[in-house]
C-alpha cells in the first residue's frame, strides 16, 4: 500500500467539535450573553446608548470619564466574547464621532487596555472584525422562536436604526444557512478518508444546496439595508485605520504602544464560510481580488450586485 494511502486511512475523522464550531450554528456563537457582571457596568451603560451618544457628540466626553477596569473578573468564554464585542463598539464610535474627516488619532488608556487585553485572549486584532459585528451580536426576541429577522435583534449598535439591524442580522441568517454546507465539508473530507464515492457526492449535493441558501438569504439584504445609509453612515464606523487615508498613521492605542498601529476594519469578508468554501472547491483568486476582498469593508458588492 502507497504511505499516502496509509496515512489517508489512519488519519482521525474530521468533526467540527475539534475546532469550537458549532453543530447548530456553525461559526455564529450560540446563545451569546447580553450582560457582563456588574464590575463593567460602566463598558455597559455606555455600549447600550451608544448610537445616541455617537450622535449627539457626547460618546468621547463619556469615554475619557470611563474609570480604567481590570480584565480579571470575566470569566468563561462567552463573558469575554461579551467584553470584547462592547469595547470594539466603543472604540470604533470613540474613533469615528465625528466622521471621517475628524478622527480620533489617540486610543485613551482606559479604553485601550482592556481592548487589547481581550483582544489577545481571544487572539484578534484590537478593532472590531466580523466575529465581533456579527457573529457575536445577535440574540432572540422569543429563544423558542425560528431564526428569522423578525425574531432577532443586535446586541450592541451603531447609528444606522433599521438598516443597520437589517445589515448585521441578514449576514447571521448567511452564516446560519451555512451550516449544512459546514458539515457537508466535514462529511466529504471523510468521505475522502474513507473512500467512500456515494457519501462524497451525497456531501457535495448539501454543499450545493446550502450554497443556494446562502444566496437567498444574502438576498435580504435588498429588503432591509437602504445602500445610501450604509455609506453614508454605517460604512463609517466599519473603517479600520491601515491604508486609511483618514488616518494614514494609524491609531495610538495609549499605554500599549507609543508609535501608531494599523488593522484593517470589519468586513464580511473575514466570513470564514467564504474561505472554508473557497479552499475546498479550490476556487483561488488572484493577487488584486484577494487583496480587495480582505479590505472590502461589508458584503457591499454582494448586496447591490445580486438583485
């Protein structure tokens, strides 16, 4: 027998509990929590009013009188997932107030910790990204109820009322119509293992269907999203600051670095269904449609492109 064989007979069935993924929801976080433990209420209160103090130039003044916290009291995975989703709102108002021809250069301190430290819990960039915008700020209004845009809600918000309820939500339902195709690539690498033809094309037959599911519900977007207040105003706090002509620098996070850092914003992009999808049917992309997909700030050429 070829050693490749052998190695493709002894290697140890694929299953997405190996990689914290999950069997219902796949990539989205079940159940995220809505509260964080008393100690943070500050984080809180200012996170729940934040698109009404974003809009009445208040959030900064908040801010700068928000008392420094201590990350020790979080416990458990989904409190940090928490802490990390207020204070990636916070920053991202706290930077983008006053649009984009006023941006904050500088990170206060007692915001810039704590970011950072969470952020290196959970190993992501201190700025907010697609697991924090979407994947970790949904909730249901009934939990008995379908998952369906009138029985969810965001958790943390920006400006953008309906329209940015709408363009979060939708991307939920995209990542939730995802799921069968998560587990139909399980089931072919297996397959492949096995080599079992009959449960290889059963996989690749799910994978097709759940790719036309994640169309149609990405076809939402029309119904939900109007495209003027998602430049005019969503797509603003969505900015990141790395080859940003707004903040060409970057952004001084206080206490952590004296010189600037760059990251990119958040970006639908970042989906990892995308990825997933594209390296197992070998889709590749060139250098220049790699690089745009990686900085495109939302599914925005998926919404207006499609209806």
């Amino acid at each position: 027998m070829e050693p490749q064989s052998q190695n493709l007979k002894t290697a140890p069935f694929l299953t997405l509990g190996r990689f914290h993924i999950s069997e219902d929801y796949g990539f989205l976080l079940p159940n995220p929590l809505r509260e964080l433990p008393g100690h943070y209420s500050p984080w809180m209160e200012i996170a729940n009013r934040l698109p009404q103090l974003i809009e009445s130039r208040q959030l900064r003044a908040q801010v700068n009188e928000m008392p420094l916290l201590n990350c020790q009291f979080l416990t458990g995975y989904r409190e940090w997932r928490l802490a990390r989703l207020v204070l990636s709102f916070i920053t991202m108002g706290y930077v983008w107030q006053d649009g984009e021809t006023q941006p904050k250069e500088i990170l206060p301190r007692n915001l810039a910790l704590p970011f950072v430290e969470v952020s290196r819990n959970l190993g992501l960039p201190p700025i907010l990204v697609h697991s924090d915008l979407v994947l970790a700020n949904w909730a249901t209004r009934n939990p008995g109820g379908p998952l369906e845009i009138r029985n969810l809600d965001t958790i943390i918000s920006f400006p953008g009322g309906e329209s940015l309820r709408g363009f979060i939500l939708v991307t939920v339902l995209v990542e939730k119509a995802a799921v069968p195709g998560i587990k139909a690539l399980v089931q072919a690498v297996n397959a492949i293992l096995q080599s079992s033809p009959d449960s290889l094309l059963q996989a690749l037959q799910r994978l097709r269907v759940s790719i036309q599911d994640i169309t149609g519900a990405l076809g939402q977007m029309h119904d939900y999203v109007d495209p003027d207040i998602f430049y005019a105003v969503i797509r603003i706090f969505l900015s990141g600051w790395k080859d940003n002509p707004a903040l060409p620098a970057g952004l001084v996070y206080e206490g952590v670095s004296k010189e600037p850092l760059s990251y990119s914003g958040g970006s639908a992009a970042q989906s990892t269904i995308l990825h997933a999808f594209d390296e197992f049917l070998g889709v590749r992309h060139s250098k220049e449609s790699g690089s745009y997909r990686l900085v495109l700030p939302s599914f925005f050429q998926l919404i207006f492109c499609t209806g």
